[in-house]
C-alpha cells in the first residue's frame, strides 16, 4: 500500500516554528495592547519556511512589497484623495513599477494587493485622508513585526541545526 501522507522531523519544526511566531505575535500585541494584529500574524505564515535562505527571501519580497505598496497608496491618498480613481491609480502605478524593474522581488502582486488593502477600507468608508494614511502605516508596521518575528525565529532554528549537525571537514 502506497503511503501518501509522511510527518518528517522537518515538516513537525516548521509547524511548530510558525505556530510559535504566531503565539509571539499574538502576545505581543496583547501585551502592547494593540487591537490589530492580523496582519502581523499572516505575514508570519506567509514568510515563515522551513529553509532559512528561502526565509530570507521571502521576507525581503513581502517587505519591499508591502512598503511599496504603502509608499504608492499614501502618495495617491494625499494627491488624488480618497476616491476610487486615486485607489486605481494607485494599483495601476504599483503594476508598472513592480513589473519594470528586472531585479524587483518575486510576489509582485503583493504590491497593488497592498495598495488596494490599505485604501479600498478608507474609499469604502468614505474616511478622511488622514485616517487612511494612519490605517497605511499601521497595516505596514504589522508585516514589518511579522517578518521580524518569523526571521528571528528562522535564525534561532537555523543556528541550533547548524550546532546539532555542524558541516564534516571534508565538505
């Protein structure tokens, strides 16, 4: 009989490694009294992989991404306001330039996914530009802490594997 599911050591770490960075996560914004965490938690499990390069990589295309995507919908807020033509503009800029660049980071799409994330709410709501600009920020602080926790966390594991089988001389 075929077996088709298989539980390895290393599959059993990385569920633990993302459910730990999603508990810190969680506590922390608990013990900070923050309401809004969900960002922070699914950057966590978006970045987090069992390999500590693909992590890193990882990161630094959510990072960029998400910065950008901010960066492009405050400026839109600011210039065209809060309207659904400035949340267009918006996602069309952030496609051009995620798109144009021959060594931008994989998961372009997250950019005017983060556009649209961090304006639609305002748009919908109709709420001032200031609101929208402070939702802007806060959405991008969460991934920035996600990220840090899942890299921290990708580090930590990494450096105790390292120690556990260090590298034979004739490698």
């Amino acid at each position: 009989m075929k077996q088709y599911v298989s539980f390895t050591t290393m599959s059993l770490l990385y569920a633990f490694r993302t459910v730990l960075g999603c508990a810190i996560v969680w506590l922390l914004f608990n013990w900070l009294k923050l309401e809004k965490m969900e960002w922070a938690l699914i950057s966590v499990i978006i970045v987090s992989e069992p390999d500590f390069g693909n992590l890193r990589n990882a990161i630094t295309s959510r990072i960029v991404n998400t910065v950008m995507g901010c960066a492009i919908g405050a400026v839109c807020i600011l210039v065209v306001g809060v309207t659904v033509w400035s949340l267009l503009v918006g996602v069309t800029v952030s496609v051009l330039i995620s798109t144009s660049f021959k060594q931008y980071p994989s998961a372009w799409k997250l950019a005017p996914a983060t556009v649209s994330i961090v304006m639609a709410p305002a748009v919908m709501e109709h709420a001032p530009w200031r609101e929208a600009i402070a939702t802007a920020l806060t959405r991008t602080g969460e991934v920035l802490l996600g990220c840090f926790v899942a890299f921290a966390l990708g580090f930590i594991f990494s450096t105790i594997r390292r120690w556990r089988n260090p590298p034979s001389l004739s490698e």
